[in-house]
C-alpha cells in the first residue's frame, strides 16, 4: 500500500485482484512490525491497479505516507463466506503438504505472483521449497484434514 493523492487515500494492492472484500468491510486492522492499528473505512473507490482506500483519522498525505508498506487485514467475519471445498490462502499456513511417496513438510506462507500462487514448505530437513498452486500439481485440499495433497514431487522449487 501507498499514499495516493493529498487527502490521506492509500493506493491498496490486492493479493487477488477480484476480491471485494474491502467493499463489504467496515473496518481493516493497518500491521506494520508488532503495531497493529484498527480503522474504520470511510470509503473505497476503484482506480486503476487497484482500490483506493480512504480510512477514518488518514487525512493527508503525511499520515497516508506512515501507512507505506503496512498489511492490511480484514477480520475473518467481515469476509464472504466459503462453499464446502472453498479456502482462503491463508488458511493453508501450517497444513501438511504429501507427496505420493510421503511428507514434504509444513506450509509456512503463501507466496501470491502475478501467474500463479505458491506455498512455500518447510520440509522436515529445514529446506524452504515452493509449490505452484494448480491443479497441475495439486491433487486435492483437504481444509478438515490440514492437508495437501501433491500430484507428484515434480512441481517442488528447492
């Protein structure tokens, strides 16, 4: 997130660029290192490549600056509710992800790129391995399990 203009709008990065989330919350939590911050959201607009968030007590640039850089979080009963076999990408942290021939390890966080998402896995060796997320790769998500299910060892990055 930056500033965006001179009366405290922040210019928002979406992780899934679809998502209407901030459009239906009230308010988003601002983290950056151990502070964390609530605001409410006055408003959101569309601009090109991405929101643009106008939140209550960021009036001006300077206070919009302070926020660069900052996550921005919305709490979990503010979002869409899923269909059964629906997850968010950050419930996967801390699944155990399975090959056909055993454990790969945990998932430590969700790496989100432009193409495609990826998890990256501690193995139990202490390597950090990425995964595409597709269907490619991924055989099955198992939310009630904390499981993930590879294809094949195939899609790893070391």
């Amino acid at each position: 997130m930056k500033p965006h203009g001179f009366r405290g709008e922040l210019k928002i990065r979406l992780h899934w660029t679809h998502s209407d989330a901030l459009t239906r919350a009230s308010a988003i939590d601002l983290v950056s290192g151990n502070e964390r911050r609530q605001h409410r959201i006055e408003r959101v607009r569309g601009a090109s490549g991405g929101p643009l968030l106008k939140l209550a007590g960021i009036d001006d640039r300077e206070a919009a600056e302070a926020c660069r850089g900052a996550a921005l979080c919305v709490a979990r009963e503010e979002l869409e509710a899923l269909d059964p076999g629906e997850f968010y990408l950050a419930d996967l942290v801390g699944f155990e992800v399975v090959a056909p021939d055993g454990s790969v390890g945990h998932v430590t966080s969700v790496n989100t790129h432009p193409t495609v998402d990826s998890l990256v896995i501690e193995s139990p060796d202490g390597r950090r391995l990425e995964q595409p997320l597709s269907d490619a790769w991924v055989e099955n998500v198992d939310v009630s399990a904390r499981s993930i299910r590879l294809v094949s060892r195939d899609g790893l990055i070391d």
